[in-house]
C-alpha cells in the first residue's frame, strides 16, 4: 500500500529541475571558479567535463536507479536492495543531517547580503571587517539562519509535487537567466588600476578557458583529477541521499537514462557558467592574485568589493548576484532538507509534517551551533588534510571529505561486485530505453571509481600526501 501512495515528479521535466536544482549550489558559484583558477583554468574545465560524462554519470546513475528501483528513500533503500547493507543508508542519511545546519547558517548570510545591496548598503557591505562583524555577532547571523531554514522547511512540507517540482520549475529558469546575464556582463567589462594597468573580462576569460601546462609535473595532473572529483561531489548531490530519494519519486515509465543525461548537462553548464561569471571579474578588478579567494572570501569579501569598484551599476549586479546565488542556495536546501525527511518518513512510518519538524529541529539546533562557533564557542582546529578549521568547516569536512567518499565506495561494491551491475542497467532499461554508455558504467562502476574514491578518501584524511 505505501508504495502506491508514494508521491512521485509529475513528468520528466520536474524531475530534471528538481534534480539539477539540488546539484546547482554552493558548490558550482564559490568551489567551481576557485579550482579552475588555481589548476590551469581550462585543464581543470577539460579533466571536469571528463570525469563528468565517467565518474559522476556512474555515481548518478547508481542512485537515481537505487531509488527508483527500491521506491524508499536512502535511509531505508540499501537494505531493500541487500539485507546487511543498511549501514551504508545509515551514512547516506548521517550526510544531509550534517550539511543542512551549516547550510542553513550560509544561506542567512547570503539573505543578509541580499538585503544590504537592495537596501542601498552595498558600499558599506565591501568594507575591512564587515562579513566577520557580520558572523561574530549573536543575534543577527541567527536570524537569518531561521528565515532560510523556514522557507525551505515551507517548500519540503507542501510536498513532492505542490513543493519541490514547483519550486524547481519556477527558481531554476530564473536561476539560469541571472547566471547567464551576469556571465556575458561579466565579459564585458575593464578596469584601470592605481598602477595604471588595465585588465579586462575577456582577458580574464581566456585565462579561464585555455589550459595552462606551464610547469605541470604528473603529481600536480593528478591533484587536477583529485579537485575535480571532489567538486563533483558538490557538484552532482552524490553519495549524500539526494539522488535516491529524488529516484524514488520517478515514474516507471520515465526515461531514467535521458533524464540522467540532461542533469549531466545542466549541472555542468551551469558550473561552467559559474566560472565565466566569477573569473572574469575578479581577474579585472583584483589580477591574478585575487583568483585564489574561494568559499566565503570569495563570495562575501571579494566580490562585494568588485560590486563597489564597479560604480552605480555594481549595486544592480550585486542584487542579481545574490538574488542567483540565494535561489542556488534554497534549491539544494531543499533537495537536502527532503533527503532527511524521507527517510525518516520511510523508517518510522511518519506523516511529512512530523519528519519535516524533526528535521527542522535538527537543523535549527546544529545551525545555532554553527552559528555560536564564530563568537562564543570559537577555536580553531587543524584538520588532517592540514586545514585550520572552526565548527562549520569541521562538519564540512566530516561530511564531504570523509562520509561521501564512504557511502560511493560502498554503493560501487555492492552494486558492482555484490548485486553485479546488472541490476542497475535493468532498472535504466526498464521503460525500453536504451543505456547509452553501458560498457563505460560497468568498468567505472567496479574498478575506476572505487579506486579513485579509495584514493581521495585517503587524501582526505592525510594519509595519502604525495598528491
């Protein structure tokens, strides 16, 4: 009975939004230029696109199928697949509840931003000191944690269709417009410094797109390949539930493998686009010294200081910018955000309603926690991969760094040597369409990815450290 009632995307195009909006976050607007920039710009676009259309279509495939196939979300879909394997769906659903508190706590902070641009304070916003004033503080950062937490929390309990599908179709057209408008503006402008050197976005550009092989040694290759594939983590909302309970809402009669096919091509327009939007200004404004700012530094201290250096006309891009980069943000909340509440609605029998306030609980809880750790509960902490880390960057990397790369190794085993992958390939052909790179799925499915992953997992960790 449970599994006709399940809500599921009303057609293929919902699905892909809904999908594709999950994948596009963060991850693709501060993680994606930052890497492009610092491993040769279009060497690092080139090892992306590959490791797309290989690794991160197998991980795709694997968990848009699991869900599918099992109708459970990723708490409870290992163990329909194998009895012994629910620890995996365990560590899948460990993932999202780790993210969305941390998530939540950015989201309010580009809210915060959103609003000091519409309000005129742009200017005031590019100043020294203003986003770590802005994060030590103990009333406001919560504040907005709250609101975001809310609107996602609004989103998830109106459900599959009225919610998530309606939300995606609506945000991710707009979300691609703003990208794009502000990528081709981004092209577009030049700046003279106080030394009397002038730089331009189409400079900056092709410093982006034409591979840099300038002193490249095999270990520098390969930590190409090795932050290429951490970002398609990011980038592909894989190994954290998302894609399984999303899968669980697809119709049998979908066409699983177009589907797949153009979230691929979504997420890695969109990533690019990202880069052509980002690399291109600062590099006019800042050289190429600016274009090592990632995460944060880059999106609330760098780029609101391009906004103020751009005049009048910086305080409309400012707007656009982070109304894009809220919108990125609320969508794969809410993809995460749904992982958790699924799960909790497929274990314990619960009614969405009741999930959806356990998981905002949890969220709330972790996110004052985020929040605290830049005032009153502040420390600093090095990670084994060297990084000095607070609180949020402590989750981050228990979550990104070492949980996913354990849930993909773990689904590449059991579906490639436990369950053979022949159960995957079935369920993609179930509706009679073809799987188009089926050869390729099956070699990374058992040997390329997991070696890979095993490989990063361990880099991750700082026991690899000749990469």
């Amino acid at each position: 009975m449970k599994e006709k009632s399940r809500n599921s995307f009303s057609g293929s195009i919902g699905f892909v939004l809904a999908a594709a909006g999950s994948a596009v976050g963060l991850g693709n607007i501060w993680r994606f230029p930052y890497l492009a920039a610092k491993d040769g710009g279009g060497l690092f676009l080139v090892v992306y696109i590959i490791l797309a259309l290989t690794f991160g279509f197998t991980l795709l495939t694997s968990e848009i199928a699991i869900g599918r196939k099992t109708k459970q979300s990723p708490l409870t879909a290992y163990t329909h697949l194998k009895k012994g394997w629910g620890f995996l769906g365990v560590l899948a659903c460990v993932v999202p509840m780790i993210i969305m508190p941390y998530y939540c706590v950015i989201g309010g902070w580009v809210i915060k931003y959103l609003i000091a641009f519409l309000t005129g304070e742009g200017i005031v916003a590019a100043e020294d000191g203003y986003f770590t004033g802005f994060i030590t503080a103990q009333t406001q950062p919560i504040v907005f944690t709250v609101i975001f937490l809310a609107i996602c929390a609004f989103v998830v309990l109106r459900g599959v269709n009225k919610g998530i599908e309606s939300f995606s179709k609506v945000l991710m057209p707009i979300l691609v417009v703003l990208i794009l408008g502000i990528a081709i503006f981004s092209l577009t402008i030049s700046n003279t410094d106080a030394s009397g050197v002038t730089r331009s976005g189409m400079e900056g550009f092709k410093i982006y797109i034409v591979p840099n092989f300038e002193g490249l040694t095999l270990k520098g290759f390969f930590t190409v390949v090795m932050d290429a594939m951490g970002q398609l983590f990011y980038s592909l909302s894989v190994a954290m539930g998302i894609m399984i309970a999303y899968g669980s809402y697809v119709k049998d009669d979908a066409n699983l493998g177009k589907s797949i096919n153009q979230i691929e091509i979504f997420d890695t327009v969109v990533a690019f686009l990202a880069g052509a939007m980002i690399i291109p200004a600062v590099y006019t404004f800042m050289g190429t010294e600016g274009m090592v700012a990632s995460g944060p530094s880059l999106m609330f201290v760098s780029l609101p200081k391009i906004f103020a250096a751009m005049g009048t006309i910086g305080t409309f891009v400012g707007i656009l910018f982070f109304a894009m980069v809220l919108f990125a943000a609320l969508t794969s909340a809410v993809s995460i955000m749904e992982a958790v509440v699924a799960s909790l609605m497929d274990k314990f029998h619960l009614s969405r309603v009741k999930a959806a306030i356990i998981e905002i609980v949890i969220a709330l809880v972790g996110g004052l926690v985020v929040c605290f750790g830049y005032n009153i509960w502040y420390f600093e902490y090095t990670l084994p991969n060297g990084a000095v880390a607070q609180i949020l960057d402590i989750m981050d990397y228990i979550s990104n760094n070492c949980l996913m790369p354990l849930v993909a190794i773990g689904t590449c085993i059991l579906i490639g040597w436990v369950l053979k992958p022949g159960t995957v390939i079935e369920e993609v052909e179930k509706s009679g369409c073809k799987f188009g790179r089926k050869k390729l799925y099956i070699v990374m499915l058992k040997f390329v990815a997991p070696a890979l992953l095993l490989i990063l997992l361990l880099k991750s960790l700082g026991i690899v450290t000749f990469i």
